[in-house]
C-alpha cells in the first residue's frame, strides 16, 4: 500500500510538506534527517501549489515545478498538506509562486542564515530555500503572519507549527494499492524520477539570466515605475508589462527615452523566448501526456480496466480547473493588449499551445471516466 494524492481536492495555495526517508541513496536521507534535526522539526521540504495539481518547490536547480498527478508518498507520516484559512490571500501566494519558476538562489547565503556555519556543508540541496520560498509568497500575498517574520529563517519546521493552518491532509491523501506505473512516479518522501520540468526551470533561468542586466539598468535608470526585478521568465515579463503601463509617470524627454528602451528590451525578451526550447520542451512534455492518458484510455475498453478512478476522477476536476485558469491568464494577456508587446504576443502562443493540450486531457479524462463508470 502506499499514500496517493486526491488532485482534485487540492486548492492553490496549498502547502506540501515533506520528509524524505525512503530514497535508495544515502545523500537525500542524510540531508533530510541533518534539516529535521538542527530545525528540530518532523520535515525537511515545503512546496507550494500554484494551480493543481502543479506545485511549485525550490531545489538545488532553482525554483521548479512538480505535478502530484504523477507522485506519492511511502507512508502518510512523512507528508503533510496545509491550508490557510483565507482562499483569497492563497489565490495570491498561488499566482506570485508562479513567477518564482527558474529562479536561481543562492543556497550557501540562504542556509546560513538559519544553520550553524559548520552544518553548511552537511546539507544538499533543499532546507532552507523552499520553506523561504513559501514565506515570501504568502507575505507578498498579504499575509501577517509571515509579514512579521524574517522570511530566510522560515523552516519547513516552522510552517509545521503554523496552528491557524488548517490540515488537510487526510482529505488529500488516501492508502491505496501502488499504481501498475509507480516506477515512474516520483516519490514525495524518497526517489524522485526525471521530468521536464528540471528542464523548464533551466530555460527560464537561462532567459531571466540574459536579461537580467537590461532589467536592472532600466528598473535602476527609472525609478518612478517602481519596478521589481523578478530573475525568472514570468517575472522578467511582469517587468515589461508594468513598465509600459507606468510609462506616464516619466515625464518629459526621459519618456522617449523609456520608451525607445521598452521597445529594444522587448525585443530582446522576443528573440530569447524564440530561441529558448520552450515551445519545443511543450511538444515533448504535450506527447508523454497523450502517451500516458492513451494508455488509459486503451484500458477503459477492458472489461475489468486496471484504472484507479478516484485518482481520474480527482485528476480530471484539477484538470478541468488548471484550464480555467490558463485560459483567465490569456484572456489578462489579451485584455492588456497583444499587440503592445512581441515577447508577450510569443508568450501568449505558448500558453495558448498549452490550454488547447489540457482541453485535450480534459476531453479524454472524460471519455475514459465516461465508460468505466
């Protein structure tokens, strides 16, 4: 038996925390078990959902993304799923995660803020940053409680003992018997299994990375729009936008001058997301998920189909949901005015590329959950 994840029960905003104690390797279990014990906490890791099932988590690669639909957990002590009382100001912490996606930190700077300095070298990859990670999303949302701490000296312990969180995680995970595939799930509290989105985080760092000085000079050069200076792909995009919607407030011939740079800085952002792999990464990432629901598919045909329709049907309402929310997030694109922006008119196609897969998925799911009930 193992632990498995209800996506369709989860909200944005929901935080994930985990322990790991289950990987084959010794170098997760040691880090984890260092972190549980210098925070005298029960676990080591915390991810935040961005629109399920995608949460969003900081690693040693930067801020990544990882779908629950393809994860579980070994046993339900080693997870924990919290959610705050106010679903508004967990919207918000959702949505401002989603542009932390392929941010690089610095770990070292990060860790030893919380850490002894003779404990750096003992941990890896996480501690520090995710629970960090957490924090400045939830305070950036509104947040009091998190407004009022040190955001680089939150825990995964400290959210732990957040009491006026509420636990949901019994409403979000169930026993169940491990899924024909589970070889290629990923295990919250052990192995991970490659995906595209270590890849997804490498493009967006690599583009932010390229314009980040650009996005310095002109947030420096300009400070009456009063930018911030986001170093991952949705954030360097924010930048733009907001520039060009606070274009009024400088005045006179240094106005001309903003704009001439707005105009060579979106270009720049255009050429770095035409030559970025991320439309071709959406190709591969669309194929394995029309791989893996064919599969099903083929399944429900079967007189006794070997599918787990809790999870499909907790997988088709998340679905049914993340596309609402993709396609709000191109109707914000075109509202605003595509034609203002070639890096945003380029986005915006990817984006569209990527409702039109999860419609897809959407119409699938329910063809298969259609006949097998």
């Amino acid at each position: 038996m193992v632990q498995l994840p209800d996506v369709g029960a989860l909200r944005p905003g929901d935080i994930l925390l985990t322990r790991n104690v289950e990987a084959s390797g010794r170098k997760g279990n040691k880090d984890s078990m260092v972190i549980r014990r210098v925070t005298n906490g029960r676990f080591s890791h915390a991810l935040i959902c961005s629109s399920p099932p995608s949460f969003v988590e900081a690693i040693g690669s930067g801020v990544s993304t990882l779908s629950l639909a393809r994860c579980f957990a070994h046993e339900i002590a080693n997870v924990r799923v919290l959610r705050h009382p106010d679903l508004r100001i967990s919207a918000r912490a959702a949505r401002l995660a989603q542009y932390e996606v392929g941010r690089d930190y610095s770990l070292a700077g990060a860790i030893g803020s919380v850490f002894p300095a003779a404990t750096i070298g003992l941990i890896g990859d996480r501690g520090i940053f995710c629970s960090a990670l957490v924090a400045h999303v939830f305070a950036a949302a509104g947040c009091l409680a998190f407004q009022s701490l040190a955001m680089h000296r939150v825990t995964p312990a400290a959210l732990d003992d957040m009491d006026f969180m509420v636990d949901v995680t019994a409403e979000i995970f169930r026993p169940a018997l491990a899924p024909r595939n589970v070889e290629a799930m990923s295990a919250l509290d052990g192995d991970r299994v490659l995906t595209p989105s270590a890849r997804q985080t490498a493009i967006s760092n690599a583009f932010a990375k390229a314009l980040l000085p650009e996005a310095d000079r002109i947030a420096a050069t300009y400070p009456e729009l009063e930018l911030q200076v986001t170093p991952a792909l949705n954030g360097i995009l924010d930048l733009l936008v907001k520039a060009n919607e606070r274009s009024d407030r400088v005045e006179g011939a240094r106005r001309a001058d903003l704009l001439a740079d707005l105009v060579a800085f979106d270009e720049l952002a255009a050429s770095g997301l035409i030559r970025s792999g991320l439309s071709e990464l959406l190709t591969e990432v669309m194929a394995a998920d029309d791989e893996m629901l064919q599969r099903s598919l083929e399944q429900s045909f079967q007189a006794r189909p070997d599918i787990d329709v809790v999870a499909m049907r907790g997988y088709l309402k998340a679905s049914r949901e993340q596309l609402a929310t993709r396609r709000g997030g191109l109707r914000q694109w075109e509202s605003w005015g595509l034609h203002r922006s070639k890096a945003v008119t380029i986005n915006h196609a990817i984006d569209s590329r990527a409702a039109e897969a999860t419609e897809r998925r959407v119409r699938l799911l329910e063809e298969i959950i259609g006949r097998i009930d």
